[in-house]
C-alpha cells in the first residue's frame, strides 16, 4: 500500500515536472513570439519616422518624391539644405532577402534589404528586425476604372465594374470580382493596389489649377472672362517657378495673359474669343484676344488704279481703288456668325499728287486719304481662304484736273493698316496691324496678273501683304508686305510662310497645320494643351524635350493645371517606378508592368521602358542646376516629355505629343500611400566557453503594414496584419 501510494506520488511529480517544463517552453515560446513582434512592429515605427522626415509639407522651400524603397527630399532636416535621398529600408551589414517567402512578390524576386540588431542593457544580441517601404503609386490602383489590367492578364472590365459597384477593400478581394481568379491575384500583387491616391498638388503645394472647373471652363460674361484669365496667368506666373528654372513663363514668352486667354478659349464652349476689352467697336489694340474656331485674316490687297485723259487742253487725272481681304479659316467647319459680321479697316496709306506748272510754275499738292470702311460677311465663311468681297471693291477716290502743260507727279504711301474682323454687337473676332506699303520690285501690275477684278484702263498700282501665321495674337504682327508678285488672294500665302522661325530663343515648331484645334469643351487631359498657341508664330506649348530652350520648359503645365478639383485622385502610377536598388544591383524586383499598364494601348513596350529607366531623349536634360534634377528621378510629371520614345516620335507635333496626352492625367512623381514590409526575429546567443559563436533563431514576425500621409505630414495606419501566426 505504502510503495503504491509512493509510485501514484511519484508519476503525479514527475507529470507535474513535465508539464512545468512544457508550460515553461509554451511560455518562451510564446514570450519569444511576441518578443518578435514587437521587433517587427519597431521596423514599422522605424519607417514610418523616416517617411515623416523625409516626406516634408510641399512649399516653396520643401519637396519630394518617391519611389519604391526611397524618399528624396530636398531640403533634408538632416543634410544642410541640400538634395537628401533617404533609403527606406534597414541599413547594416548584414542583408537579408525579405521576399524570401512571396509574401510580396509570390515571383519570388529578390528584395535585398539589411537587418537592424536589438540587444540588451549588457549587450547580448537578442534580436533583429528588418524592413523595406513599397510605394503603392507605383502599383496599378484596383479602384481606378480607367487603367488596363488586361496586360497583367486580368479582367479590366470586370474588376472595374467590381470597383464602381463596391469597390475593393484590399488587393486580395480582387477574385471577388466575376471572372477574376485568385491566380489573377497571386501573380500580380506585387504590381497591384487598393489604396493610392493623389492629392493633385504642384510640386510647390500649391493645389493644381482645374481647367474644367464652372468659374474657367463654364464662364460666359466678360468679368468671368477676365477673372479666369487672371486664375490662369497667376499660376503661370507663380513666383515657385523661379526657384526651380530661374524664371516663369511670364519672362519666357512676352505676352503670358495671352497664352492664358487661349487657354480659356480652348475649353469654353462658345465660339467667340476672349477680349481685354468689353466693346465690339473698340478700335484700341488688345491686351489680349484669345482664340476660337474662326477665320482670321489672312491677306489684304490695295489696288491703285490710275486713268489719264486729255481734253482741250485739260489733262484729267483719276484715281480708283479696289480692295479685297481675305480670311482664312483653317478649322474643320464653316464659321457660323449673326449675319452682322465684318470686317473693318482704317489707315490706308494716302497717295500724294503733286502738279507743278511748267508755265507759271506754280505748284499745288493733293493728298488723297481712304477713309475708314467696313466690309459685310456672310452669315457663313466656308474653311480654307476666302477673299471678301468676292468682287473687289471700289472705291472712286479722286479725280484732279491740270493743265495739260504741266507735270503731275504721284507718290503711293505707307502705312500701317488697322483691320479688325469682328461680329456686331457680340466681339472683336481678330485684330491685325498690316504693313501696307507699294510695291518696289514691280511697281505696274497688269489687270490680268491680279486676275480678280477688271477695273478701267489704267496704270495699276498693286500693294498687297500677306500673314505668316495669323494666329498670333493679341495683335496679329508677323504681317510682310509684298515687293513683287501678285499675292495669293484664294490660297495659301506662300510667299509669306515660314515654318521655321526663332524670336528670342523660342523657336516654332516647325509644323504648320498639326495643331489647328480648339477643342471648345471640358479637357480630358492636360496633355491637351500641347495645341494652345502661345502668341509666337507657328508655336504652341511644346511638350516635347526641351533640347537648349530658354526655360521653363513648356511641359511644366502639366504640374500647373489639372482636370478636376479633387484633392484625392485614384490611381494616378507614380512614374519613378524603378525599385530602388541601395545594394547594387542586387535585387531583382522590376515593377515596370505597372507603366506598360498604364501605356498599353498607345506606347510601346520600348517606350514604357524608356520612362521606367529614366532613358533621355536630349542630351541637354537633366540639367544640372538646381541639383535636384537628376538621371535616377522625375522631379516633375512633365519630365515624361524628355523620355525617348514618348514625344519624339510622330510624323508631326500632334503626333509626338499622343503618348503624353494619353497619360499626363494618369501620372504622378511622388507617394502618400506606403506599405511597409517588416521582419521581426527573437534571437537566442548561443555560446562555448563564455564566447559566442552564434545565434538562434527562437522567435519569427512578419508584419505588412499600409500607412498613408496626411495632413501636416501626419501618418495613419490603413491596414495591419502579422503574416505569420
């Protein structure tokens, strides 16, 4: 009974024992699990430090962007005031692939980061923790409905009508999409997002101008008018530009009001042009006067015709004159108008008679003015170019008689001639100063060479100008009066044309016709401006390489302007894209897919890999000043224009620039939305004779973690989860 009793209390101590000595390992274990954690969840805090001081409120002083597993900020708390790359992942001399398992990539791609050692108040090693920052503009948003993610193999269609119907919470709800698979998934996550936005800023912080908005795009009456031109002016005048390129457009092209007028013009729906003034008769030169689908004038032919008859000793000399104004409209429609349209013109040149009696010698002088006329149009002007009147007309200036003992001399004059075409009681539709002067090379023309009028028998005296571009505007100037030839009333003025032609640095572009376009409606794309003139002949904003120009360049608008006013746009894809590589070239991650998405139904695959690579397309780009422009970075979304292969590659100028307009309102150069990747480990030294000679691994955490900036630089949790137990 006694041995019994001791064997019974012997097996419950030894039970006891041994389930101590589980519960004691349960306990470390468990204590190891969390210790793990905690290591993982201080990698999370780490970065999200780093992102708080390196991701700065956006001024006149302060930028950045990112890209994934980098923040370049400039200034840097930490660096003087100059350029500052932050690398957002753990830096030591000990790497680690975090990727190791999929858990980002399931294509299992290296992602080479450093780990972080933890050890204790006596210095034992008791554990470590890594991290790695991904950048989720980088990534094709699952919200956005107008990405393609068929070159990722997905459903576009679907998951856009999951998206606008519910929308995903995560990136691993998209199999709840019909006809998405959870292969769709897993082989795409790490190109994938549910969270990014865009806070549509300049990169100055200044909330980008929207271009549609109802007091630009929807204004109708003359102070709405003048306001928007001043919204549209100020921001092309902002004083930021200066700190980045030296100067603003103001101080690159002469007249920045007037680029902001066609600018206004383009996407307002009316068809009459924005005027500085506010009167329809005003004869005064505008400040500015924007552009619509109208004609414009184009060529202005004086013709001086003189008769001589003697009688009786009386020498009876005439004068008539014809005239004849042609407009050209280079649009796509006739222009329709009110019936009351015309064309007024004053300040045609005089001629002078001077008579001297050869008998008396007495001498008299006669100077003949053409006063003010106007010209009546029709209620419709056809495309292409149109004289007006179709009959010249005329005009019987002046009849004189003299002796017939005497000489007459007469003298055709000069003069700079004011022809405005403009619409009664509604708006000046052009306005042009002509050089109007007789011609030197062919001083009589014969009525056949005209071959537009038949005036009386006479000596005719023909002085014509023609416009080189007429769109220049507020005052159409770049006018040539003819020394020769006849002109071109009806056709295109050859003689005047020139394509090519460079005043103060701004050079055309070399392409006359690809840009004739007023769209009269909402922007779809800011890219859409590349057709707004900018009042130099044949020149419109150039979104294109810059090659040498005077700065700033032209793309820069697309960082000024936008489409809408929303300070959180979907899926914008941040085009410095690259996976930032700290160890050199070590990792394999590659998340170019995201820009062939994005450019999938106009860019080539070349192209995409242009931008992802950051490959120019003019040697004079990236400066070298201010030290922020760099080879490995986009400092603006207008820097998409210097890529080779994006808008240097087109017969024409509108052709160049369809690969930016198809994405100038997808893109982005900077992140507020980041996944943090982060591995914790418990360690345990392990250790002979007193020296350590290694370590165990007693305790493992991994955390994915979605945070994004907000305001004041402030950071919220999106979304947390340990991806092992």
């Amino acid at each position: 009974m006694t041995l019994g009793t001791l064997a019974i209390v012997t097996l419950m101590v030894v039970a006891f024992a041994v389930s101590m000595r589980v519960e004691m390992m349960a306990s470390r274990n468990f204590n190891d699990a969390i210790r793990a954690r905690q290591f993982a969840d201080a990698g999370v805090a780490e970065a999200i430090a780093i992102l708080r001081t390196n991701t700065p409120v956006l001024s006149t002083n302060s930028f950045y962007v990112t890209q994934p597993g980098r923040a370049i900020a400039n200034p840097s708390p930490s660096c003087g005031g100059q350029l500052y790359s932050r690398d957002l992942v753990s830096l030591s001399p000990q790497s680690t692939n975090i990727n190791y398992d999929g858990s980002i990539d399931s294509g299992l791609a290296d992602i080479w980061i450093n780990w972080l050692p933890i050890t204790n108040t006596t210095g034992n090693l008791v554990g470590r923790f890594c991290y790695w920052v991904d950048d989720e503009a980088s990534k094709l948003n699952i919200n956005a409905t107008n990405i393609d993610l068929s070159v990722l193999g997905i459903d576009s269609t679907a998951a856009a009508n999951y998206a606008t119907s519910t929308g995903f919470a995560t990136t691993a709800s998209l199999p709840l999409a019909s006809g998405v698979s959870v292969a769709n998934y897993t082989d795409n996550k790490f190109y994938l997002t549910a969270y990014s936005v865009d806070t549509n800023l300049t990169p100055w912080g200044d909330v980008r101008l929207n271009l549609n908005r109802s007091d630009i795009a929807g204004v109708t009456n003359y102070g709405g008018r003048t306001n928007a031109i001043s919204l549209i002016t100020n921001a092309l005048e902002n004083a930021s530009i200066t700190n980045w390129f030296g100067q603003t457009f103001a101080d690159k092209y002469d007249n920045v009001q007037q680029i902001a007028a066609n600018i206004l013009d383009f996407v307002t729906t009316n068809n009459v042009p924005t005027d500085s003034a506010d009167d329809w008769e005003s004869t005064t030169a505008p400040s500015c006067l924007g552009l619509k689908e109208t004609p414009y004038l184009s060529e202005i032919l004086n013709s001086n015709v003189l008769s001589v008859t003697e009688s009786s000793g009386q020498r009876t000399i005439s004068l008539d004159v014809y005239t004849q104004v042609e407009l050209w409209n280079m649009y796509a429609t006739a222009w329709t108008n009110s019936g009351n349209a015309e064309i007024f013109v004053s300040g045609m040149p005089l001629v002078t008679f001077v008579n001297t009696n050869l008998t008396t010698g007495f001498v008299t002088s006669t100077n003949v003015v053409m006063s003010s006329f106007t010209i009546s149009l029709p209620s419709s002007v056809d495309t292409n170019y149109t004289p007006f009147p179709t009959t010249p007309r005329h005009d019987s200036l002046y009849t004189g008689t003299y002796d017939t003992n005497s000489i007459t001399t007469i003298t055709y004059g000069s003069n700079v001639v004011t022809a405005i075409l403009r619409e009664q009681n509604v708006g000046r539709i052009d306005y042009a100063q002509v050089p109007v002067a007789p011609k030197t090379g062919e001083d009589v023309v014969t009525n056949s060479e005209l071959n537009v009028f038949t005036p009386t028998d006479g000596d005719v005296r023909a002085r014509i100008s023609e416009v080189n571009d007429p769109r220049v505007k507020p005052v159409s100037y770049n006018w040539f009066a003819l020394t020769n030839g006849v002109g071109s009333m009806g056709s295109n003025n050859a003689s005047a044309f020139n394509a090519v032609v460079t005043i103060g640095g701004i050079q055309s572009d070399g392409d006359i016709s690809s840009h004739y376009y007023v769209k009269r409606g909402a922007l779809s794309s800011v890219g859409e401006l590349g057709y707004i003139h900018t009042g130099y002949p044949w020149r419109t904003l150039r979104l294109q390489p810059q090659n040498g120009e005077s700065s700033p360049p032209d793309w820069l608008v697309l960082d000024l302007f936008s489409t809408t006013d929303s300070g959180s746009v979907t899926g914008r894809i941040n085009i410095n894209a690259h996976i930032y590589d700290f160890n050199g070239a070590s990792s394999t991650a590659d998340r170019s897919r995201s820009l062939y998405a994005l450019t999938n139904a106009t860019f080539s695959v070349a192209a995409a890999n242009n931008i992802y690579d950051w490959v120019w397309a003019s040697t004079t780009w990236p400066p070298s000043t201010p030290a922020f422009f760099t080879n490995d970075v986009y400092a603006f979304i207008g820097e998409v224009c210097e890529v080779d292969q994006v808008a240097n590659a087109g017969s024409d100028d509108e052709n160049k620039e369809e690969r930016v307009r198809s994405i100038a309102d997808l893109i982005t150069t900077r992140s507020d939305t980041f996944t943090v990747w982060a591995w914790g480990q418990a360690l345990q030294e392990i250790k002979s004779g007193g020296v350590v000679i290694g370590t165990n691994v007693v305790g493992e955490a991994k955390v994915q973690a979605v945070v994004q900036r907000g305001a004041n630089n402030q950071y919220r949790v999106l979304y947390y989860r340990y991806l092992n137990p």
